[in-house]
C-alpha cells in the first residue's frame, strides 16, 4: 500500500514539467526537482509543495479533484502516454477513494520520501523517489 503513496510525489514534478516523457526516469525526476524548488535552495520542503497544491485546487477548497487534476495535467500539454500516466496516477494519490487528493494525502507523500526524516527532500532524496515510482508507474 504504501507504493500507493508513493506515486503522490509524482504530482508536483509532473503537473509542472512542459513536455515531459517518463523516460529517462532520473533526468525526468531532476527536472521536476528543478521546477518544484522554487526558492532554489537545493531542497523541497512542506511550503513549495503545498504551493503546487493551492496551484492545483483551482476552486481553493483544501482538496484536488480528479477534475482540477486532469485540468492541470491537459494544461502543460503533454504527450497522450504521459496524460495517460498522470491520469492513472490520480487513482494511486486517492488512497480513501474519494475522488479527491487532500493534504493528508500530501503528508503521506512527504513522510515516505523524506528518507533521512529531516522534513526536507534534498535533490537526491526527490530524485531517487520520484525516478522509482516513474519506473513503477511506466511498467505497470
């Protein structure tokens, strides 16, 4: 279950990329990484993803419904494979099943990545996660 989870750190990095391809998963994950730390500082912390969050929840209610999702994902225009992915992606982020990915969702994502419990995910941590579950999700 928890891979499930895991695929919950794929949002930011995904939903922000322009043309993304899930290969090769590791300069797609440093992309993303790029595009999330906002500040530059070499680490994403709690503030830059619920930045990307509030970016997402288009209608500002604490929650991101597979609408405002697909809405994002369509607007960066990606490739159909890629939509495709991020599309059945939503279904892992949405644990209870609810339709809808909250910040308790987020919490869960942060706490699995963050492999040194530091309340940071410095650029490795980010990339080795997020290139994992895009290698996971592209063979699933």
């Amino acid at each position: 279950m928890s891979i499930l989870y895991a695929l919950l750190v794929c949002l930011p990095a995904l939903t922000l990329a322009q043309q993304f391809h899930i290969y090769p998963y590791d300069q797609n994950a440093a992309t993303g990484f790029s595009h999330a730390d906002f500040n530059h500082d070499g680490v994403f912390d709690r503030s830059e993803l619920d930045h990307i969050f509030r970016d997402i929840d288009a209608n500002r209610d604490g929650s991101v419904s597979f609408r405002e999702y697909s809405d994002s994902v369509n607007y960066h225009g990606h490739d159909a494979h890629t939509t495709h992915v991020l599309h059945a992606m939503f279904d892992a982020y949405d644990v209870n099943n609810d339709d809808v990915v909250n910040h308790h969702d987020f919490d869960l994502f942060f706490s699995l990545a963050d492999n040194n419990g530091d309340n940071l995910l410095e650029r490795n941590e980010f990339i080795h996660y997020v290139a994992t579950i895009f290698e996971i999700a592209d063979n699933a």
